[in-house]
C-alpha cells in the first residue's frame, strides 16, 4: 500500500479536483483506491454523492474504537472506497491532540488496511496544523497542486521548510521504522495556455523543481462541473483534454511509486 | 457474512424493479461476452481472485479483478490480458504478476448473454446495490475444464434469467433487502459472480490442472493396482499438457508435460517385479523416445527465462553486446517448439498415449512377482534401495571424480524424488517432507553443478557458431564472459559438493526416512 496526500498551504488550487479524479484515474488502471476526505467541507465527499456522515462523529473516528473500515464506503467507481468527511471533522485538531501520539494517528489508523489497498490518497485541506503532521507522518508523497504564478515557487519552498523543519520533531529521523518525511511532488494545476506568465512560471518550475510532475492540468471549464455532476471527470467528459491530463499525471506518479528505479546494469 | 457477489437464477422472466424500491435501470440490455480467465492450474482460484473480462458489442474490453471481500477493480483493456506485461504499470501487474510468474491466462469459461444494469439509487443519485440481469445466455466451457467433452450448454442456462447482486461495502443492508427480494421469489442461490456461479451450476472444476502428481493411494492395496494408479495420473497430466506444449502457450505446459514423462519412466523404472514385463519394457522405451524429443525445446526454454537474470549482472555494454545470443536463442527455441510439435502432433505419439492409457483401463490384467504385494512394502523396498545406491554412488565420490559421477548421482536423487511425489499420499507427511527437504538440497547443488555445465558448452558452441559468421568481437568477448559465470556456477557447485553430500549422509536424514518407512510397512 501507497499512501499520497493532495496537500498545500494554499486553499483553492486544485487539491480536492486532483484528489477526486487522480483516485478515479488510478482505480481506472487496476488499483485499489481508499480516498480518505480529511476536509470538514466534505468536497471529495459531495462529488461521490456520499453522504456527509462520520459515525459517531470527529471523536470516534480518531480513536479509531471500531477501525476506519467501519467508516468505508464504496463509491459507484469501481476499485475506490472513500471514507467519508462530514463537519464534525473541524475539531480533528483538538481530537488529535487527545490521542497518545497524533501525528502518527493517521497512519495507526490505516495500518489494518494495507492489504486491501493498493493506494490511499488523502484529500487534505489547506494550511498547517496538528492534522498536517499526522498527513506528513502517513504518507510516501505529498502532490502539491501549483497554480501558476509568479509566488507558486515561493510557495513550494515554504512546505519544503516546514517539512525540513518538522523531521526534527517528527518520530522517524531515529532509524526506528518510524514514517519519515513524504517526498513532494508539485504539478502545475489550471493552466491557462493563453496567458504567457503562465509558460514563464512553468518553464521556471520545471527548472528549478526536479521532482515536479511534468503533466499540467489545463483550466477548463468541464473540471468546474464535477460539483454539479457528481462524479470524477471520466464519468462525463471521458475524451476531454483535462480528463487526460490526470490520467498522464496518474500514470507518472504510478511509474514512480510502482517502477524499479532504472538499475544501472540492465538495459 | 454473506458473499459480496451472489447470482440468483431464476426460471421464469421476473420483474425485479417491480418488487424493488429505487431499482432504475442503468444501462439497457445489450450484449455481452463475460470470459472467466486463469492460469492452466488455476492460480488465480487458488489465490482466491478472479479475472474476468467483459467485451461488449459495442466493441470495448473491460477486464474486472476481484476477489470475494476484496475491493475489485475495472479497468479498460485493449484485448484479452494473457500476462502481467499486459496490464498497466501499477499494483495490479504486481500482484498478479507474482502469481502467473510464467504461466498465461486463458479462457476458463465463456458465456454470451444480454445484459441489463439496474441498481438501486438514493436520493443523492447514489448506487446502493448494483443488480445486473442476464437473459438469453449461453455458455463455452475450455476444452480441458470440461468433463463431458460437450462444447456448448446451452441447456443448463437455456431460459434462464441470471441476477446478478453486487453489494457494496457500507450498504450491506441494502443488498440484503434485494437479496431477500429475489430469493422469495423461488430463484436459486449461487455465490458469485456469473461465471463462477455458471461454473457451479455446470459442475466445472476452477481448480484447473495441476501437475503434481495426486493418485491417492491406500498401502494395503495391491502394488499392481497402486502403480497403474500413479501411472495413469501421470498419462493423464501428460494428455492434459499436450494441447498447450504443442500450441507453445506458455514454457510450464512443456514443463509439466516433460516431468510426467520422466516420473512415468522412473516408476516404470521402479515397477520390475510389478508390472508384467513385455508392457513395461516396451513402455518404458517408448517413453523414453518421448522424453528425448522434449530435451531441445525444454533446455532452449530454460536459457531464454534465466537469460534476463543471468545478464543483469553485466553493465548495459556487454548486456546490449549479448543481443545477438539472446536473439539466437530466442530464434533456436521457436525453431525447436516447432520440431516438439510436430512430433506430439503426430500420429505415434497419439498411438502411444492411447495405448498405453487403454492398458492402463483394462479392468484386470496380469502382473510381475510382485503384483499382489502391499503397496506400502513395495514402495518401502523401492525407497530403501535406492537411498542405498545413492549413498554408495555419493560416498565413491571424491575430489577428483569426473562430472559425470555427479550427474549419475543426480539420476539416483531424482529417482528417489518422484518416489516421494507419487506416492506422496500412502507417506506419513511430516517425516516426509523432513526428507523431502534434505534431499531438496543434495538435489539443487546436482542440479546447479550440471544446468550451468551444459550452458557453458552449449554457450561455448554457439560462440563457435557466430564467430564463423563474422560477429562483432564485443560479443565474442561478452559470450566469453558469459561461459566464464556459467563455469564458475560450475565450479562453485562442484565445491559445495561434498559438505552437502556429508549433511544429506546423516542420521538424520536416516531418521527421517525410517519413520517413513515404518509406516509403510506397518
Ligand atoms: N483545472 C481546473 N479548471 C477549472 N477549474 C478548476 C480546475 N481545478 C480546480 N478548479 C476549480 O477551482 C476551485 C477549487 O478547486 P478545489 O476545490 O479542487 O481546490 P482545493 O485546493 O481542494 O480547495 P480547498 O483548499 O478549499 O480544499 C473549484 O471550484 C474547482 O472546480
Ligand atoms: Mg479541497
């Protein structure tokens, strides 16, 4: 089991859009998908018609009394489960901060899952709080949407601070089989191929950002929809450009997390 | 719990949105073609996971994987997967790749029919439980699976209306109200999805074929009876294997088809007193014959599998240099497969599996000295005699003993070998595989010492070979280095020899074997 995490400080570039149809996109290639909607909007949630409803709230869901499958729905996609988000989860904070050790709540609680799925992607919203460093301390990489603009590099080299920052205070740098720090991989979300800013800010990305997710997610309208559909692009909008925008995001990110890295020797 | 998947079968047309709250239909009928895939010997089934690809008349494939209380997947697919290589990069190829290993998938069971999606749905729009109706089915079942040979049965689904319940994980409780719908309506219960339900219905085994040996076998009966027992499981697996080897689907078919000849020959090797003479010395050369044929096809087999892993310890130079070799390979063992076909195609051997499967029906016949005997004292002598020649072969060797000591040692091992896997069910199993497992080991260091021997030599010929075609120099001197492992493998095995031959000449491996024997014999 892999675990990705749409994260970053900003609010409104693209997370949950990402969260929803890379889910889709992978489960669509043969994996098996836990979508986790950590956001007490319940945005993930809305667009797979689920309804907003943590049993026994916030409180219960942390403790983790009964397991998270007890939380498990299943989408009508087939291969992505989700577990649901609903207002209560605005105190995840404090609840998190009851529990013995809550930054590693969140992977504790998806460990008796890891036979049953293939990837977790966890659907984060913006800013920095306990609940962060519970997503960074579960999961193998962070994908930062990056809208274009001439702060998006400013903004990659904050989240990179705070997570050199936060491997000093986080169980995992002592060899221990602690998590450890997620890798980040941005990509570059509503691209508007029009605007030049927009080609200068990403030449400069794919400059200076190794790890960057070469396949941009263009600005269309047909993505707006998904909150009046209800169901990742692929469902209404399979021949669209955006649709396979994430469906070539999905496949590089699947390269990554699942190809041997090319060994020297071979071919 | 009940099964994610259940199949109710109805005799009659029901109207199940009739009889459902918030059933709507979600695609109207049309047709499909739902073909349960697995490997020859059923790993998929084994590992309880299913694979079954859908193509519809509107000409798209989805292949869907599952399992029963697994997440399933559905995924777009371009034709029939055969192997890992074809599905996407991602877990899926993993997963499954480690179970296939060389092995295809290939159609277990298909079935035609017209399909209709209906589910129910809340008042978000969401599914609750999935129900997909069948009507107008038929179904194929694969050669091998199928016990009376008769192709189409259409009788058994002939009329027949097929719901199929999906539950969905959170909303069991929803599939149970539809669960209980259609069972008040005098359907038939069946877990699974269509084809496994079908496969139920119609008596075919999911298991698949395997090529371990599996007579089962009693030690009081009598050794003519236990040994033609063996002895026609074993023509049975060569049958089965024969279609596949000729029409080269994947390297184990060839696999399982040459060790059930060899065991065949051992056994018959074992059965001097219990069969009558003139049929097993006339099987016995037969059989030989028919192992010969495989040797070409089977050693070219091995080299273009290891090939890979053999090569990856080169840097890209000289692996890209080995191209041509690997080329040449690849060509001789195509080439090599078409002669072994020929062959098993042929009339002979057809007349020799025949004959010697109608003997081996033939209510009584007559037998060696031996013939009335207990089972369990023959195989008891059979065992013991041959441990004694090994130990004796094994202890006359010494450092400066030729190659072919060692491979009539690893003659001895095998013989003692396909004695404990033919008649593993009269063996007490857990001194059994305590003696298994040492005799594993003698085994792997005999067979290492000779594998990597003959691929020197047979590297060394095919350097010969190309350099009197005018090849590169660099792959003359790649191939140079490639004998170099093979002979160090060689070396290495030949080395490790005697410390092995010493741990297998043990108590207790003694110890082993006379609890064996003891049982037996009692
Ligand atoms: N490629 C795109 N083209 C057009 N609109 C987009 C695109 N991606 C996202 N949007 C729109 O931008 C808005 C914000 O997107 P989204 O909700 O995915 O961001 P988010 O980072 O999850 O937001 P939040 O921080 O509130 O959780 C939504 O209205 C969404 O429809
Ligand atoms: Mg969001």
């Amino acid at each position: 089991m892999r675990t990705i995490a749409l994260y970053s400080i900003k609010g409104g570039v693209g997370k949950t859009t990402a969260a929803v149809n890379l889910a889709d996109a992978a489960a669509r290639s043969g994996t098996r998908v836990l979508l986790w909607d950590l956001d007490a909007q319940g945005a993930a949630t809305y667009c797979f018609r689920i309804r907003p409803h943590v049993a026994g709230g916030v409180r219960d869901l942390v403790r983790g009394s009964d397991g998270l499958e007890r939380h498990v729905r299943a989408t009508d996609r087939t291969g992505i489960d989700l577990v649901p988000a609903d207002v209560t989860l605005r105190h995840l904070d404090l609840h998190l901060d009851r529990t013995k050790k809550p930054t590693r709540r969140i992977h504790r609680l998806l460990e008796p899952l890891r036979e049953r799925y293939d990837l977790v992607v966890l659907d984060c919203p913006p800013g920095v709080t306990l609940a962060t460093e519970s997503v960074f301390a579960a999961t193998d990489v962070l994908v930062v949407p990056t809208v274009p603009s001439t702060l998006s590099r400013r903004t990659l080299t904050q989240l990179t601070d705070l997570l050199d920052e936060l491997v000093g205070r986080l169980p995992g740098g002592d060899g221990s089989g602690h998590p450890r720090m997620p890798a980040v991989w941005p990509f570059v979300s509503m691209l508007d191929r029009r605007r030049s800013l927009h080609h200068a800010v990403v030449a400069e990305l794919i400059e200076h950002v190794p790890a960057l997710l070469p396949t941009p997610v263009p600005t269309a309208s047909v993505v707006e929809r998904i909150g009046v559909e209800r169901a990742p692009l692929a469902a209404y909008a399979p021949r669209h450009p955006a649709t396979a925008a994430f469906d070539e995001l999905w496949a590089e990110i699947a390269r990554r997390l699942w190809l041997p890295p090319p060994a020297a020797a071979t071919r | 719990m009940s099964a994610t998947v259940v199949t109710f079968v109805g005799s009659h047309h029901l109207e199940p949105e009739a009889s459902m709250d918030g059933l709507v239909e979600r695609n109207a009928a049309a047709p499909v073609t739902t073909v349960l895939l697995d490997t020859f010997d059923g790993r998929l089934h084994a590992a309880g996971l299913l694979a079954i690809v859908e193509e519809t008349g509107a000409g798209t494939t989805e292949l869907l994987v599952a399992g029963d209380g697994a997440v399933p997947v559905r995924l777009a697919v371009d034709a029939r997967p055969r192997t890992a290589a074809d599905l996407p990069v991602g877990p899926l190829p993993e997963r499954i790749g480690r179970l296939l290993d060389v092995r295809v998938l290939l159609p277990v069971l298909e079935v035609r029919s017209r399909r209709r999606r209906l589910a129910v749905v809340d008042d978000e729009g969401k599914e609750r439980v999935r129900v997909d109706v069948h009507v107008d089915v038929a179904v194929d079942v694969a050669g091998d699976r199928d016990d009376d040979g008769d192709a189409e049965h259409d009788d058994a689904a002939d009329g027949a209306v097929f719901f199929v319940v999906h539950a969905l994980v959170g909303y069991a409780a929803d599939a149970a109200r539809v669960r209980d719908a259609l069972g008040r309506h005098g359907t038939r219960r069946v877990d699974g999805e269509l084809p496994v339900a079908l496969a139920a219905l119609l008596d075919v085994d999911l298991r698949g074929i395997s090529g371990t040996p599996g007579a089962e076998l009693d030690r009081r009966q009598s050794a003519l009876s236990g040994f033609r027992a063996v002895l026609d499981d074993l023509a049975a697996t060569i049958d089965a294997n024969r279609p596949g080897t000729i029409d080269d689907l994947d390297p184990e078919f060839l696999h399982d088809l040459r060790v059930a000849v060899r065991r065949t020959r051992s056994i018959l090797g074992h059965a001097r007193h219990v069969l009558p003479g003139t049929v097993r010395d006339r099987a016995r050369s037969e059989f030989q014959e028919l192992g010969t044929i495989t040797s070409p096809a089977r050693d070219l087999d091995v080299q273009v599998l290891e090939w890979d892993d053999l090569v990856s310890t080169f840097d890209a130079e000289t692996a890209a240099a080995l191209d041509p070799v690997r080329d040449l390979l690849v060509r001789r063992r195509a080439e090599a497969h078409d002669v072994l076909a020929a062959e098993l195609s042929g009339t002979s051997c057809a007349e020799l599996l025949d004959r010697w499967r109608a003997w081996l029906d033939e209510p009584d016949v007559d037998g060696g000295t031996q013939a009335d005997d207990p089972l369990g004292e023959v195989v008891a002598d059979r065992i013991e005699r041959t441990q004694r020649r090994l130990l004796r072969d094994g202890r006359a060797i010494d450092d400066g003993s030729p190659a072919a000591a060692l491979h009539e040692l690893r003659k001895d091992a095998k013989k003692l070998r396909y004695l404990f896997e033919c008649f593993a069910s009269i063996l007490p199993a857990a001194p059994r595989k305590r003696f298994v497992t040492r005799l594993k080991r003698l085994q792997d260091v005999l067979g290492e010492h000779q594998d990597a021997g003959v691929h020197a030599a047979q590297l060394a010929s095919i350097a010969r070979e190309l350099h009197a075609s005018g090849v590169e120099a660099e792959t003359l001197v790649a191939i140079g280095r490639l004998v170099e492992l093979q002979e160090r493998r060689c070396t290495d095995a030949r080395a490790r020899f005697a410390d092995t031959f010493d741990e297998y000449d043990s108590d207790r491996t003694e110890a082993a074997l006379s609890k064996v024997l003891g049982k037996l014999r009692r």
